[in-house]
C-alpha cells in the first residue's frame, strides 16, 4: 500500500488528494501524536472550505 500511495497513482484517482507523513508514526498516529494530527485536520480544512 505504502508503495501505491507513495508513487503518484493514488492522486490519478484522487487529484485533490494530499498526503503528509509523520515520520515515527506507527498504526495509531492519531493517539501518539494528536496535535499534530489535529493540526493537520485543521490546516487541511482551512484550505478547503
């Protein structure tokens, strides 16, 4: 999946799409870092609404 996402053609079907990686994330990225997730959230919904 990681490669899918990584490579572009992910964006061929989603073309607003954006992606930002928290390099030590892990599975539950939310529960280890929310305010940076919840900065992303809010910065993501700034831009588009």
């Amino acid at each position: 999946m990681e490669n899918y996402v990584r490579s572009g053609t992910l964006k061929h079907f989603v073309p607003d799409l954006e992606i930002k990686y928290i390099p030590e994330e892990s599975h539950f990225v939310q529960e280890q870092f929310p305010d940076q997730v919840n900065q992303l959230v809010i910065t993501f919904l700034k831009n588009h609404i």
